[in-house]
C-alpha cells in the first residue's frame, strides 16, 4: 500500500508519464479532471485510480530513468543511454568507492548511488549552487544514502588523506566530468588503486584530443573512445522499421584505467605491424614532449 511521501509515477492514457509526490490535501489538478490523492493512497502500484471526471490514470513506481529525466536542472545533464555504459565501464556496484567530479545537478549521482548498493559515492563540486542543487535532487528521489557530497575543487585534489573525505582509503573508480580533466590526472592517480577504470565525459572532439595526448605521458592503458547512439524502432509488428527520430549523438566518452608497466611486461608484448607503427608514433610524440619540457627549462635557466 502507498503511503503520504511516496513519489509515484502517474500514467495518463496516452501514455505521457509524470512524476508526483503523494502528499496529502494536495491533489492533483490536470485537464481530465482532479486525482484524489487519498484514492492513491488506497491502491497498489500498477493499479489505476480515476480523476473526478472519471478518467483513468495508472499508478506505477517510479524507474530510474523517471528520477534521472524529472529533476530538476541548472545544467546539461547526461542522458541515461550514456549513464549505463559508464557504470558498467567503472564497475559500480556493492563494496565499491566510486568518486564523481562534479556534481552538476545530480543526475549521474542518481544512478551511481543506485547502482553502488553497500558501496559510497564520493561526489565532487567546485560551485555552491550546483552542490545545493545536486543534494537537493538526489534527496528528491529517494536515494543518497550511500553519497557523499563535498564543495571542493577538485584542483587541490581529492581529499585523500583528509579525514573528513577520503581519509587515506584510495578510490576504485572515478568519473571525471569537468572541462580540462587533462589538469587532473596528476591528482587522479594519488586518489585511485592501481587498476582503476577512470570515465570522461567531453562534448567536443578536441578536447578528446587533448585528453588522449595527456594520458599518453602518464601510466594509463587500455584507453577507448565511445559515442552511444540510440536508434529507436516503431513496435508495430506488420509495419516494423526505424522511428522518425534518435538519440544521436550526446557526448565523448573516454574510458582509460591507472596502469603501472614493468620492463618484463613491455619485454614479452608482441606486437603487430599496425601496432609497431602505432607505437613508433607515440614515442615520437613523447621525444617531442621530453625536448619541450627541457627547452623550456633551458629557457628559464636563461632567465635566471
């Protein structure tokens, strides 16, 4: 049986989903007419109840893609065709402690605390108001109990060894949604074991770029570049084909995980002609890196 404060999903007949707090002497006016929210709280989830004018509506549970779709937002937030490649990516789930930069308006955070179960959710923001925002949402739908969140910038690090974030217990993932995340992995790697799988989410292909330049100078590996592309088709079985419109492309996903190497290890991989030339390019690349950083060095002994 519902109960006042429950957070129901309410079905019209046309199929169109709306979110509503039961909240009692606070019905709910629509154009079919008044629902009764003491008639809601009589029914049974799947059920349906009718509004004054006799129109049915149906009472569901709310899904996740119902909490992540309805809060409210001061930022874009990701969209759930992405949400559940990076949780699978990043291994959300019991037992695991998963950090998120930033926070935004709490819509990842949603489903991260969803996923993680026993495990906790560290969540990152720099700016106040989205902080507020993202608590206030992740409260809204009923979730958080296993989240943490912290107004911090994440530029001064994650807080590993302050006893009142991480207190010296490294993370097993991260999710790092930021603008120049390449300016934290330095600090990325302080906070993760060894092995973790790190996400990005970036908008545009140069900051992809940028991104894959700046892990090939520190010990990342097995780095893949994602774009999730959702073609719905029209479930009519005499007349199945694609449906007008899709959900193309939204965002970059890169995925890389914190990887030590040994001379043994680099000793014993075999690689193919494509991989030797692959290969021969980013130690070109690193040669240019290295003679950079010494001519500006020599630049500033100059100086001196």
């Amino acid at each position: 049986m519902l109960q006042y404060g429950d957070l129901v999903c309410i079905v019209s007949v046309r199929g169109k989903r709306k979110l509503h707090r039961v909240l009692e002497r606070e019905n709910w006016h629509t154009q079919h007419g008044v629902i009764d929210m003491t008639e809601i709280v009589k029914t049974e989830y799947g059920s349906e109840v009718k509004s004054s004018l006799g129109v049915p509506f149906r009472v569901e549970r709310p899904q996740l893609h119902d909490l992540i779709m309805g809060i409210k937002r001061q930022t874009q937030i990701m969209y759930p065709k992405d949400m559940g490649i990076i949780c699978m990516k990043l291994g959300v789930g019991n037992g695991r402690t998963i950090l998120e930069a930033g926070s935004g308006s709490g819509g990842f955070t949603i489903a991260l605390s969803w996923f993680s179960g026993h495990g906790h959710v560290h969540s990152y923001e720099a700016r106040e108001e989205f902080h507020t925002l993202a608590k206030r949402n992740v409260e809204w739908a009923g979730v958080g109990q296993n989240v943490t969140f912290h107004v911090r910038d994440i530029e001064n690090g994650f807080g590993l060894n302050d006893p009142q974030i991480l207190n010296g217990k490294k993370a097993d993932a991260l999710f790092l949604d930021v603008r120049t995340p390449w300016d934290y992995l330095e600090h990325a790697l302080e906070a993760l074991v060894p092995g973790a799988p790190i996400a990005f989410l970036l908008p545009c292909i140069d900051q992809v770029s940028k991104l894959l330049l700046a892990l090939e100078k520190l010990p990342f590996e097995s780095t893949e570049v994602l774009e999730v592309l959702v073609r719905p088709w029209k479930a009519i079985p005499e007349r199945l084909r694609p449906a007008d419109r899709m959900c193309a492309h939204t965002c970059f996903l890169v995925f890389t995980k914190h990887q030590e190497r040994s001379e043994d290890w680099d000793k014993n991989l075999t690689l193919g002609t494509r991989e030797r030339k692959q290969q021969a390019a980013r130690e070109k690349r690193l040669g240019s890196y290295e003679d950079s950083d010494a001519h500006d060095m020599d630049d500033m002994n100059t100086f001196e």
